[in-house]
C-alpha cells in the first residue's frame, strides 16, 4: 500500500534512529511523524516532527490519524533515576499512545517489547515488558506486532557495560549461540528495525509476536 502515514515513537534510540531511516526511505510512506520531546535535527521532506509534552498526548489527538504505529520507546534505570519514572515511560506513554491511535483508527501497531518479557517475573524489567505486552494486546487494532529482541547491539549515546560485554563474547565465540541457543544471540539495533519495517508490509490480521530468532531471519 503507497502513500501510507507512519508514526513513530522512540526515533533517538537505538532502533528507532533505524528505523525512522527507513521509513523516510520507502516507497510506501509519503508521511512520517515522529513524536518528540526535542527536535532531532533531521530535515526531510518526508518527516513531520511533532514536538509534545508525554504526559498531555490527549492535548494532540490529530497527531494519531496514521495508518501504522512504530513503538521503539524505552529507557534505563539508569537514566530514569527511578522504577516508578522508568514505569512511566517504558509503560504508561507507549499504552497511551496505543489507545489515542486506535481511538482515531490506526490499523498497525508494532512494538517494541522484549526476549524475557513476563508479567509475572520477579525481574522488574521483564515485568514490566510483560505488563507492557499484555496492555498493548487489550487494544483493539487490525494488526498488532510485537518484537522481543535479545540483547541489542549498534551504537548508543550512552556507555552500558553489559551490551560492550555481550558484543565482545559475541563476536570472539558466535559458535556458542548456534543450535538451542540461536535465541540468545545478540542482535543489531538496525536488524530489529528492518525487520519491523518489513512486518508492517505484510498483511497479518491479529497479533504477531516476533522472538529474537524470527526477527534475526527477517531483518537480515
């Protein structure tokens, strides 16, 4: 389908940057709004940057007539300060923006989840992917795809140990990750965002979850 509008959510991250790259790319888009707190600095004629307070999104309803959805939104503890303010954005906004874009008849959310997300793990971050997963599924949309990538790889702004740690093993003993373990395979930012680009061409009625393995095939 052409000229379709995509709204994204997330668009500095690690995925995001991706993937607002190739939304601006395609030939199925002649629209891509990108929710902001702050101006990225990116001039296209494709991109339409819509600058908002998180906590009124109710104030800008119109932002949310799109055709589809990219949900890339997320944060660490680390910059959060707390688990109630990381709750808030990793939770609350993306639930949110979800019910305003069905309340103006969005067909596609696609979303950004996690590999271990469990609403009943003791993990507060798997805990809150998995509350996050189930409040999403409760909004009725004609396409909902949900992506659970493994430990993410690419280029970030911020230093975090555990990714520089997981990128070096990975890449000094990838035949550790073969067989049973595929699934734990760190996996690039931009292969994530590929593959989200690519779901949101098919057409898949319902819900879709897509574990780090599929999206590894898929954005490739």
């Amino acid at each position: 389908m052409a000229g379709k509008t995509a709204l994204i959510v997330g668009a500095t991250g690690l995925i995001g940057k991706e993937l607002l790259e190739f939304l601006l790319n395609a030939n199925e888009y002649n629209k891509v709004v990108a929710l902001v707190r702050r101006s990225i600095g990116i001039d296209h004629p494709k991109l339409e940057e819509r600058i908002v307070d998180f906590d009124h999104l109710d104030q800008h309803q119109e932002i949310f007539a799109v055709n589809e959805v990219f949900c890339a939104m997320g944060t660490t503890i680390k910059k959060a300060k707390t688990k109630e303010a990381m709750w808030k954005i990793d939770v609350d906004y993306p639930v949110a923006i979800a019910r305003l874009a069905s309340s103006q008849r969005a067909k596609k959310f696609l979303l950004v989840s996690s590999m271990n997300a469990n609403p009943e793990s003791p993990i507060f971050y798997s805990k809150m992917k998995g509350k996050l997963e189930e409040e999403i599924k409760q909004i009725p949309f004609e396409t909902t795809a949900i992506f659970r990538p493994s430990l993410l790889l690419g280029e970030r702004d911020e230093f975090r140990l555990g990714e520089r740690t997981a990128a070096a093993i990975f890449t000094k003993v990838p035949f550790l990750f073969a067989g049973p373990l595929r699934k734990f395979r760190a996996i690039e930012g931009r292969t994530v965002a590929s593959a989200m680009y690519q779901a949101a061409q098919k057409d898949a009625p319902g819900l879709t979850v897509y574990p780090s393995e599929k999206i590894q095939e898929m954005g490739q």
